[in-house]
C-alpha cells in the first residue's frame, strides 16, 4: 500500500517513516512545510496518514476525498471549523480520528469510563497531561480523550462540567466536575493522569509513553485496517476492537 505521510519533518511524522520501513506500507510522499519535503503527495498514493499542524488538515482531507483514499488524523487542536472539513470527508471515505493511538491509552479510556461509572460523582475528577516544551496544543487530545471518557461514564456532557485549569477565588469545587490540566517542559513524550478523589481515598490510572514508537505503530495499524472499509469516521477503539 503506497502511503504519504503529512507533517513528516516533525517528530511523529519522522518516526512513522522510519517504522514503516520493511512494512507493506510503502511511504512514497513525505509532505510538509519544511524545506526539502514534499508540498503535497504524489499521483497513486493509496492512503495517508496526518500528524502535521490543525490549520493544514481541512485542504488535506479535502483532497483525500477527492480522490477516494482512507485518511488517518494523529493532528490535535482540531477547531470546530476545522472538524467539519474531516465529518464533510468521512461522508465519502474512511477516517480513522483519534488523540492517541496507542494500545495503552485506549485501554486506559476503558478503564477510567468504568471506574467514573462505579465511583459516581462523590468522588473528584482531575486529569493532568505533561508533555515535551514543544507541543502546541493544549490540553493535549488525549486529556480530552480521557475527560470525555469519565463524563461518558457517569452520564453527563463534558462541555458543561469541565474546567480547564484554576486561577484567583474560585471557591469551592462544584460536585461533578470534571478538570483538565496542561504542563509542559523538557523531553516528555507523554504523561496522563486520570485521578478520582474521595474523602476516604484516591484512585489514579497512570499512562506514561516512553517512546513514539507505540502512536506510530498504532497509527500505521489504522491505516491498514482503514483501506477498503466504508465511509465514515472511526476511532482507535474500532481499530483494536474494543467498540
């Protein structure tokens, strides 16, 4: 299967290129804005995979529906205007979207979503994610992941029980509510926290990445499990199976 790979000079992008070295996905594009790379992927390629920057996504996906190929996003920071370009795409082929593609972490959305269900709103919410000081986006796709998967668990909508960060006089922490916070520094691939605070005790489920290799495995598996499946849009929990 002939692939490009959008974003390659940067670090996800590099790594998906040197893994799939000796596959049967044969990258034939590498796209970025970077100088020395392709400004976009060549005639015959079969499938792509992104993990460049939000702003680039809608042009990109347009084109892979133009010409009928399944579309990988590893991209984060992805705008509401932005998504619609990718749900517009998924109409005609097969997109696999998802903020993390590792087998870790959505084993780990699983287990946070049952454990939201059984401790119930008595117990606090606090997910924290650290990662490298060049990341972007924040929070990361993941700590999204992660909080939506805890409000999908004990029934409520995300977007109005999440808090992003603490500052000032905030009084005290409303029953239910779900937090998200951001650090950055040094090399960190990825931390992710997920934390359920009670008045007796405290639960935390803990993912640490040490190295890329484990999201551009799982990127590289989505492609190949996306090629001649049906229009629409899919997660890493199809991929695995876990849905």
């Amino acid at each position: 299967m002939k692939i490009a790979i959008v974003g390659a000079a940067g670090r996800m992008g590099q790594k998906l290129c040197e893994l799939a070295k000796g596959t049967e996905l044969e990258v034939v594009s590498k796209v970025d804005v970077a100088e020395g790379y392709d400004k976009t992927w060549a005639a015959g390629v079969e499938g792509v995979i992104d993990f460049s920057y939000h702003t680039g996504v809608p042009a990109s996906i347009a084109k892979a529906a133009s010409e009928g190929i399944p579309y990988v996003i590893g991209t984060t920071g992805i705008t509401a205007e932005e998504q619609k370009s990718v749900d517009a795409a998924a109409k005609v082929i097969p997109v696999v979207q998802s903020g993390n593609y590792s087998l870790g972490v959505n084993l780990l959305m699983e287990l946070v979503k049952k454990a939201a269900t059984i401790l119930g709103p008595e117990y606090d919410v606090e997910v924290t994610e650290m990662h490298h000081k060049h990341k972007k986006d924040a929070p990361s796709g993941t700590a999204l992941m992660l909080a939506k998967a805890a409000a999908a668990g004990r029934g409520v909508n995300l977007e109005e029980k999440a808090v992003y960060g603490r500052k000032g006089d905030i009084g005290e922490r409303p029953v239910g509510e779900i937090a998200i916070h951001a650090l950055r520094g040094g090399s960190v691939v990825g931390d992710h926290t997920v934390m359920f605070a009670g008045d007796l005790e405290r639960v935390e489920i803990t993912h640490k990445a040490q190295d890329r290799t484990a999201f551009a495995a799982g990127a590289l598996k989505a492609l190949s499990w996306a090629k001649g499946k049906t229009a629409g849009i899919y997660t890493m929990r199809d991929v695995l199976g876990f849905s």
